[in-house]
C-alpha cells in the first residue's frame, strides 16, 4: 500500500508540473523477497 500511494504521488507531482520528471523503485505485492533472500 505505501509503495503504491509513493508512486500516485509521484504521478500526481509530474503531471501537475511540481517535479519535471520521476522515477520509482518499488516492490510488487506479493513478492516475498527480503534482504536475506532475493528473488
């Protein structure tokens, strides 16, 4: 959920013209990777 309101955030604040451009680096849901464990 947070991963998901960061980036309608970050849509919002490009398509407004707040920030010029952006870039998201996010997780999908369910995808059980950890810092110990990757996939």
């Amino acid at each position: 959920r947070l991963a998901v309101g960061c980036v309608i955030e970050l849509v919002f604040k490009v398509a407004t013209g707040e920030l010029k451009n952006g870039f998201a680096v996010v997780r999908p849901p369910g995808h059980h990777a950890e810092e110990s464990t990757p996939m």
